[in-house]
C-alpha cells in the first residue's frame, strides 16, 4: 500500500485466489476442448466436462460474491464491475453451453486485470491465445454439423479464428449459422480491440522513450549553458585581474 497500512481483505482475497483461479481456467478449457475435438467421446466423458464447466464458472462466480462482501463499498463495487455481475448472471438466464465459455472467459479476463502481477503484454498474449483457441472451438462446435458450413475440421476452424480477428477476412472459409455469425462478430470487434491496445503500448513506449531522451537533452543543454556562463565569468574575472596587473605596472616606483 502507498501509505504503509495493511492490504485490505478484499486485496489479500483476490492475492490468495489468483493462481487457484488460474488453475480452474485452465480445466475449464480443458473440459470445454474434449468434447468439441473428439466428436466420438462417450456421453460420460461429455458429462464431466460439463460438469466441470459449471464447477469452474460456480467457482468464478462465487470470487466474484466473495469480493463483493469483502468491498468498503459494495455499492460501488457493483457499478464497477458490471460486466462481472453480467458474466455470472447470464449462464443463469440461459443455461447455454456457449453462454458459460462467454461468462468465463469475461470473469476470467476482470480478474486477471485485477491482479497487479500481471502485466499488460502477458495479459494482451494471453488474451489473443484464449480469443484464438475459443473462437476456434466455439464456431467448429455450431458450424460442423451445419449442412451449408464449411468449417469441419479443428485446423479450418482455427485458420478463420486467425483470418477474422486480424480483419484479414480471406472468405475461403465462413460461418453460416447465426450462432457462428455472432461469434465472427465478438471476434472481429475483440481483436480491433486488442489490437488498439497492442498500437496504444507501443506508442506510450515510444512516447515516454522520446520524453527521456529529451529530458536528457535538456539536462546537457542546461550543463553546457552552466559551463559556458561559468567560462565566461572566468573569463571576466581573468580580464580583470590582467588589467589591475597592468595598472599596477604602469605606477611609478
């Protein structure tokens, strides 16, 4: 803390939780892979993967409740993380499968923020990782069975993810289904997204690397204006002394 006092609880909760979350993370992209890349899993490998997207999710969600009864101002807390009380009500509302890879990925993506360890490029990598492999999946699951798709394979799924979020858009491949078309769109308006970020940090680098250097320049120049009134002072006070010198020479003896 800036003023020396104790963390608050709600900063020693969200300390303590953010590798135990992490890990979840992880399991939820686990589960939700194997079904979708092994089209031919038994119904009970299909069921504890659901399972374990709901345990993950009901995990997140109940940070998010913790983190509100630990706030100074609740009140507040909720207007400032909406998006996280959005994320855990909607599997609610909707029990979709693809609602609860939503609702992850944004408290997942809130509560890393949250964390300070994490930096922003680990964050931004991480981000188009996540975007890739999920967008990958998520269109692969609604377009495969599709009559008019053409998105089959995991490979087909994963070069559109890539194509889209860049906005190149080559057109070899595209969703057909309105599910898929929702997810181009979260795709496509994610990665103008993350790319603004990625132009905005390197520009603040560059930015506060210019700052530096002229700050330096500046410092130069004052030394080397400091040097040259001290010159010149020497200078004045050498003209004197010389005068004086020939002042007195010039008196009689």
């Amino acid at each position: 803390m800036r003023d020396g006092s104790a963390p608050s609880a709600q900063t020693r909760w969200e300390r303590h939780t953010e590798r135990p979350l992490l890990a979840l993370a992880l399991a939820f992209a686990l589960a939700y892979a194997v079904p979708i890349v092994d089209s031919s899993a038994s119904g009970r490998l299909i069921h504890l993967c659901t399972v374990t997207e709901w345990v993950v999710w009901g995990a997140f969600a109940a940070d998010y409740l913790v983190r509100l009864a630990l706030a100074a101002r609740p009140r507040a807390f909720v207007r400032t993380h909406w998006l996280d009380l959005c994320a855990v009500v909607l599997p609610i509302i909707q029990p979709l499968r693809l609602l609860r890879m939503v609702a992850t990925l944004l408290l997942v993506g809130r509560r890393a923020r949250m964390a300070p360890r994490i930096r922003l490029t680990t964050y931004v990598v991480g981000s188009v990782v996540g975007l890739l492999m999920f967008g990958s999946l998520a269109v692969l699951s609604v377009e495969r069975d599709s009559p008019e798709g053409n998105i089959r394979t995991l490979g087909d799924a994963v070069w559109w993810s890539f194509t889209t979020m860049t906005t190149v858009g080559y057109g070899d491949h595209a969703p057909t289904t309105g599910l898929g078309r929702m997810i181009a769109v979260g795709l496509m308006l994610s990665g103008i997204a993350l790319l603004g970020v990625v132009t905005a940090n390197i520009a603040a680098w560059f930015i506060a690397r210019f700052e530096r250097d002229d700050a330096e320049e500046r410092r130069q120049t004052r030394a080397l204006e400091t040097l040259t009134e001290e010159v010149r002072a020497l200078r004045t006070e050498v003209s004197a002394l010389a005068a004086r010198e020939r002042v007195g020479d010039g008196e009689p003896r």
